[in-house]
C-alpha cells in the first residue's frame, strides 16, 4: 500500500523589492518575525520567512520566485484584538479597517508596499 498522501502547510512566497520596507511592513507594522533570511552571495536578491504564531510567509527578491500582485488569506482567531495591535503602530501607509463579509466572516484587509494583499479572516460564529 505504501505511505498515504498527507498535504501539510502551505507557505506562500511573495515577491518583495525592498528589505527595509519589507520589515517595516511585516515586523514593524503587522508583527511578525524575521526568521532567517538567504542569499546565495554578496549582493545577491533576499529569500527570507517571516511569521506569526504557526503562519508563516516566504519574502523573496528573486525575479521568478513570485509575481507582486498576489492574495493570501489568512484564517485566524482574535481578529479584534490584531486591529487594534496593527491601528496603534499608526503605520503611515495603511490604516485597514475590520469588516463583516457576506460570506460569514469578518476581515482586515491590507496590501504591502509591493502590491500583495493579505486578509486576515476570522469566520463568524452561527448562532
């Protein structure tokens, strides 16, 4: 029979073109950690991870790792209480507001400095 097929964790990449906006962004603004961060030499293009709690994302410079433009949704708990983490840093270039979807969750919806869009989704309890 063998091994049965078991997917893990998805872990998007994104293209990024900029690594101090990159960690103002991610670190400064949405809390995240810079876990490690590669280049193959000196001047050469970033690959990095950063993270929240079991979420994690690839950050990458490389021209054919990723196209700017792409959308991640993140599922999540807590959504009140990272508005009010991500509003008090009063990050200049975003101010998202938390919203309730049709679709039977609420959201946060942000797009970094290089065009890709993350929404944090926590779905809503039925009552």
């Amino acid at each position: 029979m063998g091994t049965p097929v078991e997917l893990r964790t998805a872990i998007p990449i994104l293209r990024i073109f900029s690594v101090d906006k990159a960690k103002e962004f991610y670190v400064g603004f949405l809390g995240f950690t810079f876990d490690w961060e590669h280049r193959f030499g000196e001047n050469f293009p970033l690959y990095a991870q950063v993270s929240r709690g079991g979420f994690a994302l690839h950050l990458s410079e490389h021209h054919g790792d990723a196209c700017p433009g792409a959308a991640v949704m993140i599922m999540m708990q807590g959504i009140d209480a990272l508005h009010r983490e991500i509003t008090a840093t009063d990050y200049r270039y975003a101010k998202p507001g938390l919203e309730e979807q049709p679709w039977g969750a609420r959201t946060i919806m942000v797009t970094d400095p290089f065009g890709n869009r993350l929404t944090f989704a926590e779905p809503i309890e039925k009552k």
